[in-house]
C-alpha cells in the first residue's frame, strides 16, 4: 500500500527527521527547526492514528468471531 498507509516510508521520514533535529547545526536556524519539528509530530500523529484505528479493527474482529 501506498500514500497515506505506507507506514514504512513514514517511519523512515521521522528516523530522518530526528536525526536532523539531533545534529548540532539546528539550534542556528530556528525556522528549520520548528517546521521539522511540526513535519515530524504530524507523522508521529498520523501513525498513532492508524495503530489505533488497526487495533479496533481487530478487537472488532476478535468480538465478531
């Protein structure tokens, strides 16, 4: 799956980003700073969401069955 559900890019994304906000030269550019720093709370958001979402899909399940 692609786009929104591919969760594998997006973990790659926030090891990226983290990274990025590690590295010494960023507290010199405050701007840089926040948008990873929003990039990278988005992602972590967007994933919580689908766990989430998958675990009630399978408790769902579970209920069902």
């Amino acid at each position: 799956m692609g786009g929104h559900f591919d969760l594998d890019s997006k973990k790659e994304e926030i090891t990226k980003l983290e990274s990025e906000l590690n590295s010494e030269g960023i507290w010199n550019d405050p701007q840089k700073m926040s948008n990873l720093n929003s990039k990278l709370a988005t992602l972590k958001k967007s994933i919580t969401k689908y766990n989430e979402l998958e675990k009630s899909i399978i408790d769902s399940l579970d209920l069902l069955s």
